[in-house]
C-alpha cells in the first residue's frame, strides 16, 4: 500500500525547497532515513508518516496514494 508513498515525498520535499537534511531535521530522523523513504527502501512508521503529512500539509491518504486530494482528510469535514 506504501508503494506511491515515495513517489510522493521527494517531489513535496523539492517543492517546498527543503533539503533531506532540513527534512529530516523537522521530522527528528536521520538524513539517510529520507534518503531510504525516497529510494522505497523502507517505510515510516505511523507515527512519522503523521509528521510527514503535517509537514506538507497533505493527508495520510494522500502519501499512501489512496487519494489524489493534497488536502488532509478534516478540511472536508468542515
């Protein structure tokens, strides 16, 4: 189910002009852990794909590839 998910993350990560580094930074991993979501080497945990949909903005369903929507799932409920 995870496997748009890095398909997804490197280009949010370029568009918002962040390094892996920064990434990485913000979401209290190491560099080479983005580096391994972005090659689909490995997969984050629950807990870190919600920091990473927070980060950007987007919803989990988004990152997973389930919707194409980039707007997380509670703006809708409004």
């Amino acid at each position: 189910m995870v496997f748009l998910f890095s398909s997804r993350l490197k280009p949010l990560r370029q568009s918002m002009n962040l390094a892996q580094e920064q990434l990485a930074c913000l979401l209290g991993v190491d560099r080479s852990t983005i580096s391994s979501y972005e090659s689909n080497m490995r997969q984050p945990s629950l807990d870190t794909l919600w920091r990473i949909a927070d980060v950007f903005g987007v919803s989990t369903d988004y990152l997973l590839g389930r919707t194409n929507h980039h707007l997380p799932d509670h703006i809708f409920d409004l």
